[in-house]
C-alpha cells in the first residue's frame, strides 16, 4: 500500500486515541501530516511530539506553545486547506465539525468520517461537494463502516434492508418509568465502548442512533422504511445487510473503534490488523426489539427523515443543546427526547439552499431550544 499523509482533527478525543493506537502499529503505512485538538493543549503536543507533526492547530483557546502554528476555527479552516493531504480523519464532536469536512472536501482531500453530524445537517450537499471534486466519503463510525464493506459486494437493487445494531446505552436495563430522575454519571456509565461524553449520553437516549439512521439514508441511498435498528447489547454485530433473497450479511468483531478507523484509513486496501480479534467459541449474539417508549428519540429522527430539509439540522442541533443542558443539570434526562419532538412539531424549511444555511438553521433551533428551555424551567 502506498503511504498516506494524514490530517487527524479532534487527535484528543476518543476517535484521536483509537487513531492514535492504529498508527502506532502502522506507520509504514501512514504519515500524519496535521493534527487538531479543541482545548486539550498538552495532549495535543504528545501527539505532536509521538508521530512528528508539523502543522498542529488548537482552536478553543490562545496557545501556549510556540509550535502550534494554527489556532481557532478560521485556523483549522487554513491548515486543511494548506496542508499537503490524501486524507482527513474528521474526529471533531459534534456541529461543530461541519466547516472542517467541507474544507477537507473543498481542497480536494478524501474524508474519513467519524463526525457523523456532516452528514445529517448537510447530506446532499456534502455528497454533491465530494462529487464535484472527485473524492470520497469513509465512514468511520463502526455500524455505517459495516455497511460501507458490506453493500459493496452487492447491487443497490439486491438490498432490501439495512439493519444498524444499537448496545441500548446505559439504561438498557432499567424500567423506563425510571428514567426521569437518572443523573448525569448514571448516563455516562456505557456498558460496552468507551466515547466521549456527548455521544455516551446519546447512546443512553439512542439519539446516536437516530443520527445514524438519518446518516445511512444519505450515505446509501436507502429510504427510511429500509433502514431498521435492533438492540444488540454484545456489539459484536456492528450492521446487517439482507438481501431480497432473504440473507443476512453481518460484520462481526470485537467492539473496538481501532478496527473501523484502521478501514478507512487503509481503504480501498487492507492491511493487517494488529489487535485483538474475536474469537468465536462461547459467545453469544443475542437481539432485542427496539423499545421505543424507552427511546423515544429514535421516532423522532425517523420524523426528521421523513420531512427531510431543514428538520435533520433541527433534530440534531436541539439534541445537542439539549444534552449540554442535561449534563449541566438543567433538565431532566427525559427532557432529552421531548425538546427534541417538540422543536420538530414546529415549521421548518423543507429545503436547504446552501451550507451558509444549515449555518443559521442551525443557529435558529439552537435559539429556539433555549427558549423551550426556559419555559420548561418555569413549569
């Protein structure tokens, strides 16, 4: 395979780790060319420092290092753009990671994606981008990389269904009648992989899997009545594909991140994996029903599917102020799932022109939930 030079964005967080476990086992294969990090300065400069990067951008606060030659939002926009590249591994939480994956495509670099929200607020304008400049979208979180293997060894109108499994997040156990007073560290105590917090809490609603449900439909083309969720507490199975002829075809592996960041880093090659695999005698592939009193949130994406336009930029924007809100004790985790349903009940835009307005769409329904907010405070 030849050597790729890379551009890691988000290097500190969970994504930046996992990454930085896969290339210390690889480095024939892979050069990292720049790295990003929000606020995590010294951490930053490990990474620097481990793989020898040149181009280094902090953009949450002043540096304090000299050799942070890159710093704020308009900084990382310039070092993409500026930095020799094959490939950005887009690991940024969050809206927030928008602008970087249309600078990485815009500046012709292919995209690796673990921010999942490029896809929901900006599908087909993300995707006509990477057309236009002839490069490719990786998905990297491990259910849509599952589908990504899978589907590629069939005909699109041999697919009758996509199925994304789900681990059911913290309180896959718990009555939901006991869901309205659980606290912030209950939330983040996943039983199976280790995320930042956002999307830990997500899991927790399965609002992660309502994005994914939303990001599947623009990345493969499946209409909403294709794509189904299951509950499959063991993550083994990260995605199933069935076929008309009434087959299953699963990707099966440990639930460890390094195996679908190593995929896209590699792709379209394979290279060979140097962490744990899994080994078949004694385990169990066990799946539940998805059970949407407990998940209310995941009706509420397959809502915003349906409607398309500016309701996939609402659905993901209020759930993000909504969890800060939760996590900063302002609501209940309950409250998670209806701002999110009552944001949406209100009239949207069925069309987005251009990235400048998922911009302000999204600015809007940030508005907008801090007003739902504060009337909820005042019940």
């Amino acid at each position: 395979m030849k050597r790729k030079k890379l551009i890691i964005l988000g290097c500190t967080g969970s994504i930046g780790r996992n990454t930085a476990t896969v290339l210390k086992s690889n480095k024939e294969y892979f050069e990292v060319a720049g790295i990003s990090a929000h606020t995590a300065e010294s951490s930053l400069m490990k990474f620097a420092e481990t793989f020898n990067v040149k181009n280094i951008c902090l953009t949450g606060r002043k540096p304090s290092y000299s050799n942070i030659n890159y710093a704020g939002a308009d900084g990382l926009i310039e070092m993409i753009k500026n930095t020799e590249a094959d490939l950005v591994l887009n690991g940024i939480a969050g809206a927030a990671g928008l602008a970087s994956s249309i600078a990485a495509l815009e500046s012709g670099k292919d995209l690796a994606l673990a921010n999942k929200e490029t896809i929901v607020m900006a599908g087909e304008l993300i995707l006509d981008l990477a057309a236009k400049n002839n490069v490719s979208i990786i998905p990297v979180d491990s259910e849509h990389s599952a589908i990504w293997q899978l589907i590629r060894g069939f005909r699109k109108e041999y697919i009758a269904e996509l199925i994304l499994t789900a681990s059911g997040g913290a309180f896959r156990n718990r009555p939901v009648e006991s869901l309205k007073h659980v606290t912030v560290n209950a939330a983040l105590a996943h039983p199976t992989w280790e995320m930042g917090p956002k999307i830990t809490i997500d899991s927790a609603t399965m609002a992660n899997k309502g994005l994914e449900v939303i990001e599947a439909h623009f990345l493969f083309g499946m209409p909403a009545d294709k794509i189904k969720v299951v509950i499959h507490p063991k993550s083994y199975v990260h995605s199933l594909v069935r076929t008309i002829d009434g087959y299953l075809y699963s990707q099966i592996s440990l639930p460890d991140m390094s195996v679908p960041i190593q995929n896209a880093l590699s792709w379209p090659e394979i290279i060979p994996a140097n962490f744990a695999t899994l080994d078949l005698p004694g385990i169990s592939l066990e799946f539940q029903e998805l059970d949407h009193l407990k998940y209310p949130i995941v009706k509420s994406a397959y809502y915003a599917l349906d409607k398309l336009g500016a309701y996939p930029v609402v659905f993901n924007a209020v759930n993000e102020v909504a969890v800060a809100a939760f996590t900063e004790g302002g609501i209940l985790f309950t409250d998670i799932a209806s701002l999110v349903d009552q944001a949406l009940q209100l009239d949207w835009p069925l069309k987005v022109e251009s990235f400048d307005h998922v911009f302000a769409l999204d600015e809007e329904a940030r508005s907008v939930t801090l007003e739902l907010i504060e009337k909820l405070r005042q019940v």
